[in-house]
C-alpha cells in the first residue's frame, strides 16, 4: 500500500478533521488517570498521594519519546508514524484495564505515554506545514486537545460510578482502535504550491534571524508553562472534589464540573490565535502569563463557587498560551527541521508536566495543601512573563510555505 511505501507516503497528509481529532484523543488518553487515580488505589489498598506516582513513567514518556518520534517521522515518514499512534495508545489502554497490581498499571500508563509521545511532534508538524491562517488553526487544533482533557474527567468519571475505574481505560481503548482504522484511510495527497514555496525567508538557511533568542525565550515559557499546564489539567479533578464539598460530593459531578471548566476555556485558543496572526505574538504571551499570576494566585484563597469560577478565568489563560509557541516556530524553523525542533519543545513542555505527579506526591505527604500548591504555580507564571518580554517584535506570522 502507498501509505507504507517510503518514496509515496512522504507525500501524503491528513486533512485538519483527522488531526484535530488526533490531538482530542492524545489529551483524553493521557488524563484518564487523573480522575480514575484515587479509585485505582482503593482497590490496590493505596491513598492518592502513593497511587499517582505511578503515573510518572507515562507522564514522564509523554515528553521523553517525543524526540524519537520527531526524529523517526523525518527520517522515515510523517505518515508512516502518526498511523501507529493511535493503535498505541490503544493497546496500553487495553493493558491498563486488565493491570493487577500497581506496578502493571504503572508500565500500561508508559505505554499510554510513549505512543502519545507521537502525536504532537508529528501531528502539529504536518498541521503547520500549510501555514495559512496558522494561528487559526492552531487555535482550532488546541480546542479539540483541550476538548480531551475536558471530556476525560467527564467520561471516566461516569463510568466509575456506573461501571469501575477499569471500564474508564476500556471504552476509551475501543475508541481508539476504531479512530485507527478509520484514519488509516484518511491520508491525501500533499499539493505543493510551487509559488508559495519560492516565498520562503528559508532558502539558504533552516532558520530565520533571530532564532536563538527565540528558542531560549520558547524553553523558558515551556518549562514554566508546561508545569503549570500539566499541573491544573491533572489537578484540578481531585481539587474540585477536595474543595467544592459546598457545591457537592458526588465525583461525576466534580468530574463534570472540572470538564466545563476545561471545555469553557479552550475556546480561548481560538481568540488567541487569531491574535497572533494579527499582532505580536510576545504582547499576546505576556497577557497570557500575567493573567495566569494573579488568577492562580486568588483562586488559592477560595473554595466552592467562588474557586469554581476563578480556576475557569486562570484556565482561560492557561489554555490560551498552548497555541502561540508553535505559531512563533513556524516563523523561524523551516518545514525539515519542525518535527525535530517540535519534539525537543514537547520533551520539555511535557517532562516539566510530568514532574507534577512525584513533586505534587512530595509536597502533599509533607503537609501542604492544594491551596499552597496554588501559590507555588502563580509563581511559575512571572517565567513566561518574562520569556515573553525578551521575544522578538513580529508584528505578523507572515511565512508562506507548504
């Protein structure tokens, strides 16, 4: 078949649809076992604190196999890699519900984490090689990642309390499986506009001026964003469920309440990258992180209603951030070297996220709470306020090349 002959499939490419819905279920995947963790322990005779450090290995390959995979899908095929994904994270699901003990569940969540580890480097890369309306786009594609994360707690929560925490990995395996299948025929051919490629600012170089500052500035934002991000979108489940008792007790409904929250404020992607295609995107990210300080920062001294609506203000901007570091590679790092570049970014974004799950275990057995962890997080955002200052003036994402 074309698709896995290596002169063909470089020359093929999913429509937006295929990897909008890729990225919903790389997000979906990765947090179901934020909200199944506590039930898990209680059956393995395990308190939350001790059950989500065995999530770490899939956290931890969520960003450490994205260089492999960035750097296999250029070598070889973008096609060729983004095909065995969702099959991946599939099978580890299928693995996670039959798991034992603690330690299975534990390697089944790595594999989660090493085939999702694909998506990104590879999904955004054949994304923005059309760089049309890009910031657009990218905002469409982060609403539909975002959508993952609001739906996981959502969904898994009502099959624990319908079915256990296991059909939580089971429904979801199925679903991927079948997404699979149906990508597997969803490839096209690529068209390449000869005009616009002749445009390019990277004839003689795979990087624009300025990109070392660029990349400094985009490390900085992704270490301390990635933190943060990976921090409220695996927290925030059990947050609701410890400080909502006001609102109510029943963990469907925290579950659900923290997926409105999540599905609310991915929307703001979309505002954001229109944005960048019409302004600077360093103004955009420092708007970003200084409403992250100061909402993260309030929301730590609230609970029920009034937490309820703050957390969804401090996620609007949370969310908002995702799309505008992928928009400022695009300007600076050629087509050949996105993957790559893509996948290092993505090391650090998601090895700084899932540093959360040891460090948050740490902070909590010695007395803290997540109030405290809060203000900790409020503090990390000042980082991308500063990365964003040291960017650049680039008033438009104006690169047209396929």
């Amino acid at each position: 078949m074309r698709l896995f002959n290596l002169k063909h499939s470089r020359n093929l490419v999913l429509p937006d649809t295929y990897i909008n819905i890729g990225h919903f279920l790389d997000h979906f995947m990765m947090l179901i076992f934020a909200k199944s963790a506590f039930d898990a322990g209680r059956e393995f005779g395990l308190t939350y604190d001790e059950i989500i450090v065995y999530g770490t290995l899939g956290m931890f390959l969520f960003g450490a196999a994205s260089p492999l995979a960035g750097w296999l899908a250029d070598k070889y095929s973008r096609s060729i890699i983004i095909t065995i994904y969702p099959f991946g994270v599939g099978l580890g699901s299928l693995m996670c519900f039959f798991s034992s003990s603690p330690f299975m569940l534990g390697i089944s969540l790595g594999i989660i984490g090493f085939f999702a580890a694909i998506f990104h480097p590879v999904g955004i890369a054949m994304l923005i090689r059309n760089t049309d309306k890009v910031g657009f786009r990218l905002g469409i594609n982060g609403v539909w990642g975002n959508m993952g994360v609001a739906t996981a707690p959502v969904l898994t929560g009502f099959l624990i309390v319908y079915s256990d925490w296991r059909t939580g990995f089971l429904v979801p395996a199925i679903i991927c499986l079948v997404f699979g299948v149906i990508q597997f025929y969803g490839f096209i051919e690529l068209k390449i506009n000869q005009a616009q490629k002749k445009e390019s600012k990277f004839e003689k170089s795979s990087f624009a001026d300025g990109w070392k500052i660029v990349l400094s500035s985009l490390t900085m934002t992704t270490l301390a964003g990635g933190f943060v991000f990976g921090s409220l979108t695996f927290l925030i489940p059990r947050l609701f469920e410890v400080n909502l008792n006001g609102i109510t007790t029943d963990i469907a409904i925290t579950g659900l309440l923290a997926g409105l929250v999540y599905a609310i404020a991915s929307f703001s992607q979309i505002g954001v990258g229109l944005l960048i295609d019409r302004f600077p995107p360093k103004y955009v990210l420092a708007i970003m992180g200084l409403g992250q300080f100061i909402l993260i920062y309030i929301s730590s001294f609230y609970f029920d209603y009034i937490l309820l609506f703050v957390i969804l203000m401090a996620m609007l901007f949370v969310f908002g951030q995702v799309p505008i570091t992928d928009a400022i590679l695009v300007r600076y790092i050629d087509d050949k070297w996105r993957a790559r570049v893509l996948s290092v970014k993505f090391l650090i974004n998601l090895c700084a996220g899932a540093s959360v799950l040891p460090l948050t275990s740490i902070f909590l057995k010695s007395g803290f709470s997540f109030n405290d962890l809060l203000k900790v997080l409020s503090i990390l955002a000042v980082f991308v306020i500063i990365s964003a200052l040291i960017l650049p003036n680039e008033k438009k994402l104006k690169l047209k090349t396929t």
